[in-house]
C-alpha cells in the first residue's frame, strides 16, 4: 500500500482530513466576517457594496470559491463516513450511560450541530449568494442583506443557527489540534486563546448582524 | 447495606442476554465491588442457579481484567480505580445498581459480564514490543534516559490494558490504549529503531479489529482506571504524521 492509501484508510488519517478541511473553513470565516463587519459603517453600504462587488466579479475569487465548496464536501462527506463507522464499532448500546460524567456535549453531539450548520448554509447560500449572484446581480447587496434581515423569524433562526455553530466549533477547533499533535505541548495556550477567538468572538460577530440590523432599521 | 443488582445475563456468545433484576442483602461497606458479586454467586449457587460471570484476577487493580459498566460509568462512579478497588461504601443503602459487559463489537461478550479482549493482544502483537536478541542483562547505564522522558514514559506503561477506554468512548475507539503502548516506546530510546512501523501497524490493527475513530471526546481519559492522559493520543499522532512524512 502506497504512503498516501494507508494514510486514507488509516482512522487516525481521515481525522486528520477533518482537522486540516475544518481549519481550512474556518479560515474562510475569518474573512467572511472581515468583509461583513462594513456592513456596521454607517455608509449606507457603499463600502460593503464596493468589497461585494470586487467578490463577484475578480476573476481569482472563482477558483477559491470552488475549493471552498469542495472543502465544505469533504468535510461532510468524511464527517459522515467516521460517524457510520463509529457506530458500528458499538452495535448493542448501554441500558445505563452516564457520558454527561465524563466528557462535554458538544465532543458527542457534533454530528448534530454539523446537520444543523450545513441545513443553515443552505438557507444562508440561497438567501444571498443565489440572490445576488445570479437572480439580482444588479441589486446592492447591502439592500438584499437589509430585506432578507427585516424578517424576524428569519433572524432568530440564523441566531440560533450560529448558536449551533459555536457549539461545533467549540469541540471541532481544539479537536483539530489534538489531531496534529499539539495539544498538551507548550503550544496549549495559544490553541486554547485562538479556539476562544473562533468558537465564541466570530458566531457572535456574524449573530450580530441580523439583531444589528432589526434594530437600525 | 441492601442493593437492588440489575445484571446483564448472557448464556453464551450468541445468545440474545438481557438485564436480571437481583437482591443483596447485608453487605459491609467495606466490601468490595466484586466481594458483592461473590456473595451474590454463593446465593445463586445455593439455590441452584448459574453464578453469573465475571472476569478478575489480581483484585489490586494491576491486572486489569476485572473492567464492568457499573451504573453507567466504566469500572463504577470513581476516577482513577478499577472496579476491583470500588467498595461498596460508595453507594447508598438500597441502591438500585445496573451492571453491564463492556460493549464494542471487538469485544464480544463470552459469558454474562466476561468479554473477549484478545483484540488488544492482537494489536500488542501488530508492533507493540521491541524486536532485540535477548542475551544476558544490559549494564544498568548502557542506555542513558533523560529523566522526564523516563517519567513520561512509566505514565503510559501503567496501562492495564482493562479495555475502559473503549467500553466508554462514544465511538468505541482504542485510541487510549493504543497511544499508550506507543507511546511508552516512543518515549524511550530503545523503542527508536522501530517507531515508524510501529504506529502504522498497530493503527492498521486497530482499525482492522472494528474499533470507532477516536473523536476527542476526552471520555476515556476521564474513565481510565490509570489516568491515562490524552496526551499520548497527541503523541501518537506526531508518531503518525512522523512516520508519514518521513
Ligand atoms: S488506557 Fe486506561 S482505560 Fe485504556 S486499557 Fe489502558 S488502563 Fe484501561
Ligand atoms: S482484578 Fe485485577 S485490576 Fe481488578
């Protein structure tokens, strides 16, 4: 068996695919975030509309797209394949478990809150980037954005998405490293800072936005 | 102390089993998990029923085969003892207590509570050793240990291989146990000439005996009888990544 299959048919190898596909979309927050924080300038837009517009028409951002949604599908597609063979590994459960005595919700649920973040995207990908990239193109984005949040029901449901993806991020993030090896080495603090940062500072900085703008407008 | 006993009972490897409800009346405090289950069996035996079975051995917590489900938790309530070395003092009077097998399809159940676990043999066997020619004893100082190395190495080496690790993961993995064993050889210079293979095979063997992958739940730390700590999963991931990328 070459290097790379028994890499892939190795358990501790498709974890790893996890871990390095999870940092690689967690990346892709940091920028997304990035980007919708001008959507506070009190600008009406112009900025935001300005950084939406170099998004959908600078020729590079096509490739970069296409590799975000195929690590979106990896993740999931690797994601769900561990499941499935983790649960086989125990085919009759236990009348009593007491797991809440040993470990954390969200190491146990992520297969839940991973259904409830994908479920989300979908939602989120229609609402705007369909809308303006090929139903609208002509549209401000600042103005979809505006009328998709102007529906409360939505917004709660995007809060409580966000909620769910702190929770997979609150596992996930330092799951990541503890599958490259570094955690419990001298690098601990630092992963254990950065993971606050993504699991806490980014889901509120995104949940802000539709409250931010039921309030303003 | 009077306890209400839920017990799986299994007649033999292909058979359905299921929980047996029992009664024990007037036990010491002081007596142990298994002494409980010894004055069950005297019971059952007097009455003419199958005792139920249980593996143990050493009773002092360094053999580990004596691993149960015991209420939910691996080897009972407590952090860092074996079954063995629960006592019956933790519980309260008339508590209703559901005892279980160990449950993972590379552990089938043998009997009631006794569990196959040569799938761990299979995976000491895969690599979990140090090939040398045995010839007379080493000078003591031949191999010079750094001492936190040496150190780190005896917290791995104290895995009983119980099997706690697995009964409790969510998803069934071997991780603990296995990190442990490569981990111990990692960490010493006599396990060096070795350790690339090492960790592929006994990973390979893992996987191969149907155990989950290990999703860092952190359960089995929690629960090992040894304080086994994940740390020697972290390790045993560099062992993986160093062995690939070399
Ligand atoms: S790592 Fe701990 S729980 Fe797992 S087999 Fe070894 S002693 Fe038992
Ligand atoms: S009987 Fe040996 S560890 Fe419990």
């Amino acid at each position: 068996m070459s290097k790379t299959t028994s890499f892939l048919m190795s358990s501790v190898g498709r974890k790893m695919i996890m871990a390095l596909s999870g940092l690689f979309l967690c990346s892709f927050l940091v920028v997304h975030l990035y980007i919708n924080l001008f959507l506070f300038k009190s600008d009406y837009g112009v900025e935001f509309d300005a950084y939406s517009h170099f998004m959908a028409t600078y020729p590079l951002i096509r490739p970069i797209e296409i590799v975000l949604f195929l690590g979106f599908l990896l993740h999931a597609i690797v994601g769900i394949w561990l499941w499935l063979m983790n649960r086989r590994a125990r085919p009759v459960k236990y009348e009593v478990l007491k797991a809440s005595e040993n470990s954390a919700l969200s190491s146990r649920i992520m297969w839940v809150t991973g259904i409830v973040v994908a479920a989300f995207l979908v939602v989120h990908i229609n609402s705007f980037f369909i809308t303006s990239r090929f139903l609208t193109p002509e549209r401000s984005m600042f103005v979809i954005v505006r009328e998709v949040f102007r529906n409360p029901w939505y917004d709660a449901f995007y809060v409580v998405a966000l909620g769910f993806l702190a929770y997979h991020l609150k596992h996930g993030f330092q799951s990541a490293f503890q599958t490259f090896g570094l955690r419990g080495t001298r690098y601990q603090r630092l992963i254990d800072l950065v993971a606050m940062i993504f699991w806490l500072l980014i889901p509120i900085g995104f949940a802000a936005m539709p409250l931010y703008f039921l309030w303003a407008y | 102390m009077n306890f209400t006993l839920k017990i799986w009972r299994q007649k033999s490897r292909t058979d359905e089993g299921k929980l047996v409800t029992y009664t024990v009346r007037d036990i010491s405090p002081d007596a142990s998990f298994l002494e409980m289950l010894d004055i069950l069996n005297e019971t059952l035996v007097r009455r003419g029923e199958e005792p139920v079975a249980f593996d143990h051995d050493c009773r002092e917590g360094i053999c580990g085969s004596c691993g149960l489900m015991i209420e939910g938790r691996a080897h009972g309530p407590h952090r860092g003892s074996a079954t063995c070395e629960l006592r019956m003092r933790s519980f309260e009077d008339d508590d209703t207590i559901t005892v279980e097998p160990w449950r993972a399809r590379p552990f089938p159940i043998i009997k009631d509570l006794v569990v196959d676990r040569t799938a761990f043999d299979r995976i000491m066997a895969a690599g979990g050793y140090v090939s040398v020619k045995t010839g007379q004893a080493p000078d003591a100082n031949a191999i010079p240990v750094p001492k936190h190395c040496a150190e780190k190495a005896m917290d791995a080496a104290v895995c009983i291989g119980c099997g706690a690790c697995v009964a409790t993961c969510p998803n069934g993995s071997a991780m603990l146990f296995v990190a442990a064993k490569v981990s111990q050889l990692a960490l010493l210079p006599q396990g060096h000439a070795e350790r690339k293979e090492r960790v592929g095979r006994m990973l390979a063997q893992m996987d191969a005996e149907g155990f989950g992958a290990c999703s860092n739940t952190y359960a089995c730390e929690a629960e090992c009888p040894k304080q086994i700590s994940v740390e020697h999963i972290a390790r045993l991931n560099r062992e993986f990544i160093r062995a690939k990328v070399s």
